[in-house]
C-alpha cells in the first residue's frame, strides 16, 4: 500500500498568509478612524448578539476566549462597548454604546472602499466562490480537530 503524498502548500500557512496581508490592508484604511479591522469585526459580532452571553460572541468570530476577551479590554476603556451580566447570571454579555455606534458609523465608509477596492480587483464571483470555500474549509478543519481531541482521549471516532 502506497502512501499519497501530503498535499502542498500548507493550508494553515496560506490561509493565514493571506489573513496577515488582508489585516494590513484594512488596519491601514481603518487606522485614520481610530480602528483596526479586529475591532470593527468584534464590534459588528457584539451587534448581532446583543444580550448574549460572550461565549456565543467569541464562538461567532471563531476566537478564542483570551484573544476575545484581550481584544475588549481597549473598547471598554474607550467607551465602545459596555459590559453587563448574561442571560443566565452565570455569563457576561456585551453591548455596543451609543459612542461605538458612532465610531462604527465613522469606519464603515472607508471599510466599504476597501471592501469594494479588494474584491472588484478579485472578481466578485470569485470572491463568492472563496468565501463558500473557506466556509467549507472551515468546517473540514473543524471536523479534523473534533476527530483529533477524540483521538487524543482515546475514543473512537466514526
């Protein structure tokens, strides 16, 4: 029985190759109103869950609990975001206040040139394309690491 080779490039290298020079991209158009890209991706998740408890927040942006809770420590200090107790006392839950309402309001324009700057220069149904994939890629690494941890601990996987 013959192994196949393991394929190349790495895809935990070129995914986050590519994050990395995306990042820079967008800190430097964001950077004029005072925040960078993982500021306004954590701002826009606390938005969509509203009430809930941190946890599901961190679990939407795929964060860790460290690097998500490191990453609300300036938005507290800067008024973005206000802290409260979650819907079950237990947790913690965010919500955005009226001034990171407006400092949302004041970086969106210049995420929409980026946004729109990036993707036309790719194709936008190229960009439809990659973003399914990476959704799919996602769920394919997140499928390997469950069958990992099983391994580890001894279970059996399916």
């Amino acid at each position: 029985m013959s192994m196949r080779p393991v394929p190349r490039p790495c895809t935990c290298t070129t995914v986050r190759r590519a994050s990395r020079v995306l990042a820079r991209a967008f800190d430097a158009s964001l950077e004029p109103a005072g925040m960078g890209v993982t500021q306004l991706a954590v701002l826009r998740a606390i938005q969509r869950h509203e009430g809930e408890a941190l946890s599901r927040v961190a679990e939407d942006l795929r964060m860790d609990r460290t690097s998500f809770y490191r990453a609300l420590a300036p938005m507290r200090r800067d008024g973005w975001i206000a802290l409260a107790k979650g819907p079950t006392g237990r947790t913690r839950s965010a919500s955005v206040t009226p001034k990171g309402r407006r400092a949302l309001e004041a970086v969106d324009p210049a995420w929409a040139r980026t946004q729109s700057a990036i993707v036309e220069k790719f194709g936008r149904d190229a960009w439809a394309s990659l973003a399914a994939e990476l959704e799919r890629l996602s769920a394919c690494a997140e499928g390997v690491a469950v069958g990992a941890r099983a391994t580890v601990k001894g279970e059996k996987t399916s």
